[in-house]
C-alpha cells in the first residue's frame, strides 16, 4: 500500500516532464503553465460547481477539518454535580444537574410504554395539558401538605449534611478572592514607608505612541509649482522598447504621443501663477458681497472675520430638504398654472429667501413684478428683497405703476435716510393721494410746529372727515382760532364726542370753567339728536383720560353727564360703587371724587356711601378734605357713631385736641349714652394724659351707661396706672353685674399672677371657666399658668377637657401640640399633630406649625400639602414664607410677605416678620416702606403682636413703636 501511493507522485512528475509540448532539444527549459499564450483559453469547469450540496454534507469532514469548537459544543465548564451560586436553593435545584434534569422534563415529557407503571401510573402528569379546575387544586394542596409535611422530618439532617458538602466543595475549589485573602490581612501591616517604596507601573509603550503628534502638513508655495513647471521637461522621447510593450503608442485618442490634447503639450509650461492667484482673489470677493448683501442693504457679515462668519451662510430654515423641494415644487406649478396670482409669486420668493437663496428669491420676485404689475403686496415684497439703492428703483417702478398707493409712498418714504428726501417723497405723495389722512399724518410729524399747523390746514381741507386732523390743527393753533377749528369740526364730524371733549378741555385749559358744563351738556343733546347712541363706559373712559391729563373740570362734568345713563333706579348705588372703586384702580381718582360727590348728592341719608367717600379721602386725599366731608356727614347722618368718631381720630391725630373733644361733645349730644363716643372720649383723655378727666368720664359712663366694656376698660384704666387694689375691686364689682363676659376673668386672673398669687389666679381662671366654657383664651391661660408652675400633667388634662367641652377648635390643638413640643416629647406632639389635621383638616394655624415641626428636607412637601388645604389662609401663607427665608431665597420671601400681607393686613405676626426679614435683608427704604404700611392697616391680631400690644406696659405705645418691639422678640429659629 504504500508503494503504490509512493508510485502516483512519480507518474505526475513525469507526465509533466514529457506531456505538453512534445519534448524540447537541447534541454530547452519548458514553457510554464501560466503562459501569456494560454490566457485566453478556459480550464474545464468542474460539474459540481453551482449545485446545490448533498443531504447531510459537511464541509471539510473527510479530510478531519471539522472547524473550530467552542464553549457552546461541548456545554458548560462546570460538572453536573457542582452547587449553583444560589447557597439557599429549594431541594432538587441546588446542582447544576439538578437544574438540567429539571429543565429537560418541563420541556418534554415521557409518555412511552417503558414509562408506565401499574401501580404508579405514568412517572408525568398525564393531563398537564388539560384544564386545571378546583378539585385538582385541592388535591394538589393535600400532596403538597403531606410532602412539606414528609419533607420537614428529614429537613434537619438533609440541610445540615448540605452545608457540610457545600463548605467541602468551597474548601477544594475556592474562590480567587479567597485565595488572597491572608494577603489582603496582611497588607495592615504594611508601613508607610513600605508602601512608598513600591515602584509606580510605568509606561511600557514606545516614544512615539507615549508622545503622539500629528502630521504636519505644510501647503507648498505658487512659487515651487511655477519653478518646477519651467524645469520638468527632460523627458520628451519614449524609450522604443516601451512604446513596443507598454501599449503608448495606441493609435486611440488621449495617448501621449497623439495631436489631440494631452499630457504633455508646450503649453503646460505657460501657466501664469499671478492670473490664478487674481482668479482666488476675485471669487473670495464674490462670495463675499454675496453674503453680505442682505435684505435691507447693510453687511450682516464682516469680511475680515468671514471663516469665523461661515455660520451666516448656513440656511435657517427648519424644515426637510425633501419638504423644501416639495414645496418649491408645488409653488412652481402655481405660478405656471396661474402667472397672474400675486400670491404664489410672494411665496416662492420668501421660500427662496429662507433656503438661503437670497438671488434667486429676488429674481423670482422681479418676474412677478413683470407678471403682476398691479399688485401692490409683489412691488413691496420686491421693494423689501432688493438692497438699498434697487430697493430705490423698483418702488419708483412700482409708483408708474400704482400711482395711487399710499403703502409704496410710505415705503418709498422710509428707504430714504435724509429728512429732507422723505418730505419730498411725502409731499410727491401727496400732489397723487390728497385723501390719505394716514399720507398727512406722517408727513406733518416731520415739520415743525409752523409748518405743521400750516399743512394741517391744507389737510382737513382734504380730509374734513378725519378727528385726528382737526384735533391737531386745534392743539398747534391759538385759543380763538383753536375755537374757529373745532367748530368747524364739529360742523363736518356731528357725530364724534372727542371734538366736544376737546372743546372743553380748552376752555378749562383756558380758565374759562364755566362753559366747561354747558359744552358737555350740549355734546350729550347733540350726539343723541344726530342719532349717536351715548356709551356710558367710552364717555367714563373719556373721563378718566381727562383726569390723566389733568383737566379735572372736564373730568367731572363728563361724569356728572353720564353717570346716570342707561342705570336702573335700583342699581344705582351699587353701580356707582363699583365705579368709584374702577376708577381708583385706574388712578383717576378725580373721576372717583366726581362718582361720590354725586352719589352723596343723590343718597344723602345712605351712612354707607358716606363711610365709603371718608375712607376714600382718608387714604388718597388730605386731612381737609377728609374733615370737610365729615363735617357734611355728620350733619346728614348724626346717628352715626362711626362718622362722629372718624372726625374726631382726624382731629387727634393733627393735634388738635380742643376740637376732638368738641367734636365729641357733639357727638354726645347727637347720640346719648353711647358706649363707642364714651370710650372714644377716655381715650382720647387718656392718650393724652389727662387720667383724671378719663377717670370721671369713665365713672359717668359705668353711672349713665354701665355695660361690660366700659367696666372693662375702668378696670384696664387702673391697672396700666398701677392702682391694683382698685382694679382688683372695680373687677370684682363688674363680674357681679357680668359674669358671662370672659375678659373680666381673664383681666381678674392676670391681675392675680401679676401679684404673685398663683391660688388666686387659678380660681379666678376656674371660675371664669364655669361661667364661660367655650372661651379659649381662659382655658389657654389656665394652661400656661399650669405649665409655668411645672404641672405638665394638669396642663395636659386641662388641654384635654377644653378639647372635649370644644370640639374642633383649632386654637386648643395648637397649644396641645406646643404643650408637648416645649416639654421635649417631639413624637407625642406629631402624634397630636396628625390627630388636630384629622379633626381640623381646613386650620391654617395647624397647618402653618405643621410645616415647621417637620424635619428640614420635608418642610417643602408639607408647605404644598399646606397650600392645597388652605390656599388663601393668611398663616399658611406666612409659614410659606419664613419657609424661603430658612432657605435663603431673599426674593420669593419678600414675594411671600408681601401676599400675606395683602391677603391679611390685620396680621401684626405677619408684619412683624416682614419687618425682621427687611431688617437682616432689605435696604433702608424697604424698612421704612414695611413700617409705613403697618401703620396705615393698623393690626390688631396675632399671638406674638397681641402679647406685646395688651401688656400693661406697651399700653401707650404706637403701631410703629410695637412693631419694632415685636421684631426685636423674634428669633430665626424656624
């Protein structure tokens, strides 16, 4: 056998040797078999080339090349019997051929012969495809029970025999970071010194890849290319062997050595590198002066920074380019379909100018121009594309065209820069389109008053119909030629109220104020005899315009004309009211002063539109205009106590104290026995130091008209002068007639703890208690009173019982909470917390310490869940914004102030903030605005501004005064 394969490769050597060309003599060397002689014949094709392969046909297996193997023919690196990673598997899933095996039997089951059992049945379910009803999910929870139940007699053994195989397993086959962990113990004893000293790993990479540069490229000069142009031409034969095999002397064009132009003609060595050099130059300006030829005719790119300006050339549009061809597209079959549509013409040009077509856009525009040549949007659109001095050319086209519009003499107007061209374009403009009031008006706001009145002049004569034009002849001319115009106005316009307006706004400006009435009146017979129906809303408008303006006469004969048109009887108070109060708004309050004088003039027994008009003059005019009001108040509405005692405050507080209680004496004599004027009155002496007087009014007021407050204030009266024992009897004898009023307890127990008797305190507060249960002042203060002698437990009960006599009173939640917070027991008082949101879900004060008794980073969720349950609730509001202030967000703060101050400005806590937060972050001014305010709204609420403003010895102090006190008690600890 392998003397016969030996013998095959002898028989091809010397079929090789002598087949082929017949033998050579001499020993001629063989012609090989890839001669060029043979390239043209084609071996014979093998049959079985492009059919397809046998059944079952690998490539290479006779020869044993079978491929490569990889980790997915000879399966998983780990044996069936190693334990998953899983430590905690379920029995039957903790090796790998555990997980196989049951892998394989969900596949497929066995349901031959060999598997079937008599006694056990098939080793599968049978009917695992079948439906699974009720009865087979009891059965199935019976085999379940049993095999738990069969399972947890050996689960002892079976999982302590686990653990032990699994730590055998471990302690053959450990893991690599086990293998290294005494290494890693022991690196603790490494020293510093030790672990400097190890060698850093260094960079094992070469030079150039440590060092990477990039490849320099230098452009070459004109000057080399020109030098060698002139030198290169040493080679002008061909060697004859190479014409004879290299195929150059082809007879076909394009070869080197043929007459038609190639390679090498004698004019290659002309170039003129100079000429090329000029070419660049000039195509560099042309793509220039394309780009900053924009629209309006100045540079939108500087030529110096053009590579860095490259950006400009870029289109803006946002659209697909597919969507742009479409576009142009259906555009051009438009303008085809339809060459004299002004429309189509307008948009392919502004289709173009977005693409960054500015040319084309501008050529497409001028065809429409010769297509359209009647449509005045295509010679401004034209007019627009075209740079400054075309833009000049192809309105003048455009006005041989279109002598009569005013659109492209404005136009034309606005493409001049010198004032002296717009006039003579305007002036042009106007020998064509005399009837153009807006030609008239641009060309008059370009002339001087002399010029102007004179144009006007000419130009009602034109358009007599235009307001506008009179009105401004009227205001250039003189008073009585003013008057000339305006008549002669109102002779060509009869239906328009502005001449009439200005009629007698000049004879108001003029002093002439008495005709100022009768122009208006017969305005109004005027317009209504024309047919012109009279708006009561443009003629207050009207008003209002006039009182900006400052002709208040005017102003208010157009009121007193108007203000009773077109309103019911029944609706006119509050009509009146709601316009007194548009007015204000609008800052014409000499419209509103006119609105009051008439309201007052028509209801002079309503007390309620004088309080209205006193407020109105007390907050936006002067302390005589506000008295002279009084003064006719009074006099119409003498039963009104509140008007007597508003006169009187103005007198106090200008420190004319004789007049205040004249006015009070008064008051006494219109209104007998009156518990306000009587108070007022102490008051007045008190604030004024005369104790004595204020004793005697007092004691004739607790003779003449005994009533809880009066007796109230004789105790107060006392005891802010340090007469304790009188106070002490003359509380004792008011709660004999008044028990029922909870401020003589209160007043009675302070009193009490004032002098230290801590017993007699808690039974006046007691007592107090019984007589009124739902005061929750009086359960506050047995509480605190409580709580300061250290009886935390009786604090609670007492908190406890007003929750159960009070039900749903916010007021005693907080405290509970507070009770508890002070106390150190922050759990207990969130407790209580979530219980008083429960019960009072809608209680701004709760929600407001909610805020704060939550941690810092949930103070903003709680504030939002606030806000949703009491959106306008001044507390809330306030706690929002001492939120920004803990937060260093100055301006939402001040933004947050300012709303709760808006909302509630008899919130003294919320003033007292804002004017602690200006204090720290606001300027001087700010401070001063904030105090400014306060003292305008006057607060008399708020659990800290209470405390300073009642205490006995703030009595005589102002709202400024208590401010500052309240601000300085303030500390940020929110």
């Amino acid at each position: 056998m392998a003397s016969a394969t030996a013998k095959q490769p002898a028989k091809a050597a010397s079929k090789a040797a002598s087949g082929g060309t017949g033998g050579s003599a001499g020993g001629a060397p063989a012609m090989p078999l890839a001669s060029p002689l043979m390239g043209g014949l084609n071996k014979k094709k093998k049959p079985f080339l492009g059919m397809a392969a046998p059944l079952g046909y690998v490539p290479g297996l006779g020869r044993g090349a079978t491929g490569f193997t990889t980790r997915s023919d000879i399966g998983p690196a780990r044996d069936a019997n190693d334990p998953v990673d899983d430590r905690h598997a379920p029995p039957g899933k903790r090796t790998v051929g555990d997980q196989m095996k049951k892998n394989q039997e969900e596949d497929e089951e066995d349901l031959n012969d060999t598997n079937y059992d008599e006694f056990n049945g098939y080793a599968g379910s049978l009917f695992s495809s079948g439906p699974y009803e009720k009865d087979d999910e009891e059965a199935d929870a019976i085999y379940a029970a049993l095999d738990k139940r069969m399972d947890e007699r050996r689960k002892e053994r079976r999982e302590l025999r686990e653990k032990e195989e699994i730590e055998k397993y471990r302690m053959e086959r450990p893991k690599i970071q086990q293998q290294f962990s005494d290494l890693k113990r022991k690196l603790a004893e490494v020293t510093e010194d030790e672990w400097l000293s190890i060698p850093e790993v260094g960079d094992a990479r070469n030079k150039r890849q440590r060092n990477p540069r990039h490849e320099k490229l230098t452009p070459v000069p004109d000057s080399f290319f020109a030098k060698h142009l002139q030198t290169g031409e040493n080679h002008t034969s061909v060697d004859p062997l190479q014409g004879q095999f290299a195929g150059l002397a082809t007879p076909f064009p394009g070869g080197l050595n043929t007459p038609y132009p190639g390679g090498m003609t004698p004019e290659a060595g002309e170039l003129d590198m100079r000429k090329i050099g000029q070419a660049r130059n000039t195509l560099m300006d042309m793509r220039l002066s394309q780009v900053s030829d924009s629209v309006s005719g100045q540079t939108v790119v500087d030529p110096k920074g053009y590579l860095t300006d490259l950006n400009s050339m870029i289109p803006t549009h946002g659209g697909d380019i597919s969507d742009i061809k479409k576009a142009r597209l259906l555009l051009k079959s438009v303008r085809e379909t339809n060459p004299h549509h002004p429309p189509a013409w307008i948009a392919s040009a502004r289709l173009e100018e977005v693409t960054g077509k500015l040319q084309v856009a501008r050529n497409l525009i001028m065809k429409g121009t010769e297509m359209c040549p009647k449509s005045e949007d295509v010679w401004l659109e034209a007019a627009r594309l075209q740079p400054g001095d075309t833009a000049k050319a192809v309105v003048a086209q455009a006005v041989r065209h279109l002598p009569q519009s005013v659109r492209i003499y404005i136009r034309a107007a606005e493409l001049e820069t010198d004032i002296r061209a717009k006039k003579r374009v305007l002036r042009k403009a106007l020998e064509n389109v005399s009837k153009s009031v807006r030609l008239w008006k641009i060309a008059v706001e370009l002339e001087e008053p002399e010029d102007a009145r004179i144009m006007l002049s000419r130009a009602v004569e034109c358009c007599p119909t235009s307001v506008e034009l009179w009105l401004a002849l009227a205001r250039l001319e003189t008073y009585e030629n003013a008057r000339r115009v305006l008549n002669k106005a109102r002779e060509n316009i009869p239906t328009d109220r502005h001449i009439w307006i200005t009629a007698a706004k000049l004879e108001e400006a003029n002093g002439n104020t008495q005709m100022v009435e009768k122009i208006i009146d017969r305005a109004i017979t005027s317009l209504r005899a024309n047919g012109v129906e009279i708006n009561r809303e443009q003629w207050i408008q009207d008003a209002e315009e006039c009182d900006k303006a400052g002709s208040v006469a005017t102003c208010q004969a157009v009121i007193r004309a108007v203000i009773g048109i077109g309103i019911e009887e029944e609706d006119c108070k509050h009509t009146w009211m709601e316009d007194a109060d548009s007015c204000v708004a609008h800052g014409a309050l000499e419209c509103a002063r006119a609105i009051y004088a008439h309201a007052l003039q028509v209801f002079p027994s309503k007390k309620s539109v004088w309080l209205r008009a006193a407020y109105f003059e007390k907050n936006h005019g002067t302390r005589e205009s506000l008295e002279a009001l009084l003064q006719r108040a009074v006099a119409h509405c003498p039963k009104a106590e509140v008007l007597w005692l508003m006169g009187a405050k103005s007198k106090w507080l200008a420190g004319d104290v004789p007049a205040a209680r004249s006015i009070l004496a008064l008051a006494f004599q219109a209104n007998p026995n009156s518990e306000e004027i009587w108070l007022a009155a102490v008051k007045l002496e008190s604030e004024n130091n005369e104790y004595e007087r204020a004793r005697r009014l007092l004691a004739k007021a607790r003779s003449s008209a005994p009533t809880a407050r009066v007796f109230m204030k004789s105790v107060r009266l006392e005891w802010v002068l340090g007469n304790i024992d009188a106070a002490h009897e003359l509380c004792t004898e008011a709660l004999k007639h008044y028990e029922d009023f909870p401020k003589l307890w209160m007043m009675r127990g302070q009193i009490e703890e004032q002098s230290e008797n801590i017993d007699k305190a808690r039974e006046a507060y007691n007592q107090g208690l019984k007589k009124c249960p739902h005061s929750m002042s009086l359960w506050l203060l047995l509480s605190r009173l409580e709580e300061r002698v250290g009886q935390l437990t009786r604090a609670r009960a007492i908190l406890e019982k007003a929750r159960l006599k009070n039900p749903q009173t916010p007021e005693i939640w907080l405290e509970s909470v507070r009770l508890e917070y002070r106390a150190g027991l922050k759990n207990i008082s969130n407790t209580l917390m979530a219980k008083a949101l429960q019960e009072c879900p809608n209680s701004g004060i709760l929600w407001a310490e909610a805020v704060f008794l939550e941690a810092r980073p949930q103070r903003k969720t709680k504030s939002v869940d606030a806000l949703k349950k009491c959106e306008h609730d001044p507390h809330v509001l306030l706690a929002v914004a001492k939120l920004f202030w803990s937060e260093r967000k100055i301006t939402k703060a001040r933004e947050w102030f300012l709303r709760t101050v808006k909302i509630e400005p008899d919130l003294g806590d919320a003033w007292a903030f804002f004017y602690k937060f200006e204090l720290q972050h606001g300027t001087e001014e700010q401070q001063q605005e904030v105090k400014k305010r306060c003292e305008n709204a006057e607060p008399r609420h708020g659990e800290l501004w209470c405390a300073e403003s009642k205490h006995v010895l703030n009595w005589q102090k102002n709202i400024g005064e208590i401010l500052v006190l309240v601000a300085s008690k303030i500390k940020n600890t929110f």
